[in-house]
C-alpha cells in the first residue's frame, strides 16, 4: 500500500491541534479503494512516497476518522467517523495544500530560487544528496509547521533552558561492515578514482524525545524540523550570499576536547592538515566557477561544540568570492552549480560520487544534502549533517567522515560513531 507523505504530515498536524481527548481517541488515516477501508495507525504508515503522484489521487483515497480505544492493541471500535472530501473543510483544504506544494524536483526548485531572487521574496528551501527532491516555503516565518533556526532567522518558539532527562542510545553498525565499506573505498583511491572520500553510515537510534523535542532542545548554528520525516542540527555552514560576495565553510576533523592537548594534537595530524588542504582546493575551485577573486581568508580554525556525551572541536576554513553584479537574479543556478557540498562529497566529485554509491549501498536522502534561508538580500544555508530521519516508527542518525590513502579504519569507525550526538544535555 502507498501512503502519501503529505497525508501523513496532515495526520500528524491534526493529531497535535485538534480538541479531542487523546486518552480517549487517537488519530488515523484511512485508505479507501473500492468501497472498502482498511486503516493504519498513523506510527504504523510507511515513510516512503512518490511526490510524481497526483494530489488528487491522493484527495480520493483518504478519509479521516477518530477511532475509540479499547484494551486490546489488535481490536479498536469506531466511536465517530467521517468519510468524505476533506478539501471541502477550509483549514484541512490550506494545510493539505501547503504540504503538497512544498515538494519539487531540482530543477522546479532552481527556477524558484532564481526567481525569488528577482522578486525578494523571502524562502526556505531543501535539497537532497542525490538532487531528486528537495523543498521550497516562500514566506516561511508565517508559518510554524516546518521549524527553522537558519543565522539567527528563525519561526521557532523560544528555546527553554531546562532540559528534562532523557533516554538516547545508538546502534551502529558492526565493525567488520563498516570494514568492508572502508575497504571498497581504499580500492578507489588505490586506483586514482577519487583523493578524498566521505563515507557514511547509516545508525538505528532510540530515543525517550520526539524529533520536535530534539529540535526544540538542540544547541546549534543551524536546526531545522521536518514533521514525520527530520531533524537537524548542524554545525556546518555551506555558503553565504551577500552584498555581491560568496563565502564557504568547509569543515573536517573532530576530536574529543576532553583528550590532553586535543587542539595541538588534531592541528598538527598530518593526514587531518592534508584532508583539509584537499576540501579547501576542491571549494576554491567551485567557487571560481561563479565567482571571481577567489581567496581563502582562514584555514583550519578550531570550534568548540557541545554534545550530550561531552564537548569536542571541529576544524573549519573559510573561502571568499566576488559574485556577478546580477548574482540574485541568477541565485538558484548560481547555487546549484556548487552541488553537492565538497565537503561532504569528495574529489574529484564526479569519480567519487560513484564510489560513494559503490560503498554506502543506499542513497542518503538529505543527509549531506543542503538546505538554507533567503531573506530577499541574504542567502545562507548550511549543510544538513547531524540529521535524525524517520522511516516507520525507526529512527536513524547518520554520520561519517572523509577518507585518504593515509586513512586507517578502526580510527574513521570510531569518527563516524562520535558524530552520533545530540548536541545538549540535561539541566
């Protein structure tokens, strides 16, 4: 059966907004095809659509209904219901509407950019690893659906400063998985496809918070809060567009800040100096693609970053450019020209982005995708690592790290698994 996205994103709103006694009642979905119903909780729908398809197709085959709980898991009794066209009711007509439209192919996306670059409008936008889909809100601080803290412009409430105890455990895959994949790279640069590879891995967590809990409790430059779908907190800025110059924030290397000397450890780690030599190339070169006077202002400055399991460093450098005079009416092609963010792709990208798929098996969705906001002057976005997605009822962090010739295993194993976060702690 095929559950659309955006019907599930209503689900939720409405199980969150409506008046009703949720000790009582609990909300579902119902999938109608051929004069019959069969119902799915809505924790039970699958994460997975294809927003190729009709929004009317999806208008036709569901209905909403409250559903009367009983002591038995298995055996629930219809208490009221109501089957029928959904979109005849105002407020379900606007909130399907809005979730339904937020979704577009690359390319849609790129003309939207380019044209609210012209106009000034304001937009939050999304795009996955992989280019097939990603997001675009106009006007997104007048809604509070998806959440955002994007440089300081934010539609989030107030972050609370108590933070209750909570339980978050994570469990990564096996070492001699994560051997092999490992191994499938080396293969690659022993045979010049690719100089530096980001390989990640795919973790099941579990957690005591929700995904709104955990966006609403993270300390981080970047977080954004997809309902049903993501949560991310990211530290990595991706570039920055305004008054006619470009900046990048390319980041590799992270260590434990609680280790002696971690500062002067990680600056003077050869393989970690040559991994960031090599992103740092690679972005200059990107930008010099669409903008001029290309020049690195800092290389490798050390952050301080605070996880739930302690603090750690993460290194950085900064590369600036001088933008065409015309740059904002050209905003989104000039963007997408950068993609996919360098530093969590690899060089050169297009070798390396097949041996990415060779050894990661799986697509990666959003994660090391990029998403950002536009506030009619101002464009800056942010790469979406240190993301949480949901599939199902499953919860899955993903994290990785870049890898050379000079790479050992057992230590970018023990990398990928410290990325696994969240980055606040109890009061």
């Amino acid at each position: 059966m095929q559950i659309f996205e955006p019907a599930k994103y209503l689900a939720i709103y409405l199980h969150n907004n409506l008046h009703f006694d949720k000790q009582k009642y609990f909300f579902l979905i119902i999938y109608h095809k051929n004069s019959h119903y069969t119902s799915h909780s809505i924790s039970f729908l699958p994460h997975h659509f294809n927003i190729s398809q009709l929004k009317n197709e999806c208008v036709r085959k569901y209905a909403f209904c409250f559903v009367k709980k009983t002591n038995s898991t298995h055996r629930r009794e219809i208490n009221k219901a109501y089957y029928g066209n959904f979109l005849q009711n105002t407020f379900f007509s606007s909130y399907f509407d809005y979730f339904c439209s937020m979704f577009y192919e690359r390319e849609e996306i790129r003309r939207k950019m380019d044209e609210a670059g012209r106009k000034g409008i304001p937009f939050l936008f999304g795009l996955q690893f992989e280019g097939e889909e990603g997001f675009f809100l106009p006007y997104p601080l007048s809604q509070q659906v998806v959440l955002f803290d994007i440089g300081g412009q934010s539609n989030a409430p107030a972050q609370t400063e108590e933070i209750p105890p909570f339980h978050f455990k994570a469990e990564p895959e096996a070492y001699h998985i994560y051997r092999e994949r490992f191994g499938k790279v080396m293969q690659g640069l022993s045979r010049g496809d690719s100089y530096l590879t980001n390989l990640t891995i795919k973790t099941p967590v579990q957690s005591s918070l929700t995904l709104q809990d955990i966006f609403h409790y993270s300390r981080a430059r970047y977080r954004l809060y997809i309902p049903g779908r993501l949560v991310c907190f990211s530290p990595e800025s991706f570039v920055t567009m305004s008054g006619g110059r470009i900046a990048t924030f390319p980041m590799k290397g992270t260590i434990d800040a609680s280790i002696p000397g971690a500062r002067e450890i990680i600056l003077s780690d050869p393989k970690e100096t040559a991994e960031q030599n090599t992103i740092v190339d690679l972005l200059r070169n990107d930008l010099s693609r669409i903008a001029k006077e290309v020049r690195v202002n800092r290389f490798r400055y050390v952050e301080r970053l605070e996880t739930n399991r302690g603090s750690i460093l993460q290194i950085s450098s900064e590369i600036e450019g001088t933008l065409p005079p015309d740059y904002r009416e050209q905003l989104g092609t000039l963007f997408f020209a950068l993609l996919p963010a360098g530093s969590v792709s690899g060089a050169p990208k297009e070798a390396t982005l097949r041996l990415i798929r060779v050894a990661e098996e799986e697509p990666r969705g959003y994660y090391t995708g990029v998403a950002g906001y536009y506030d009619g002057c101002t464009l800056n976005t942010f790469v979406l690592i240190r993301l949480i997605e949901q599939q199902g009822n499953s919860l899955y962090f993903r994290s990785g790290g870049g890898i050379t010739a000079a790479s050992n295993c057992l230590s970018e194993y023990r990398e990928a698994i410290q990325k696994v976060y969240l980055p606040f702690q109890p009061s």
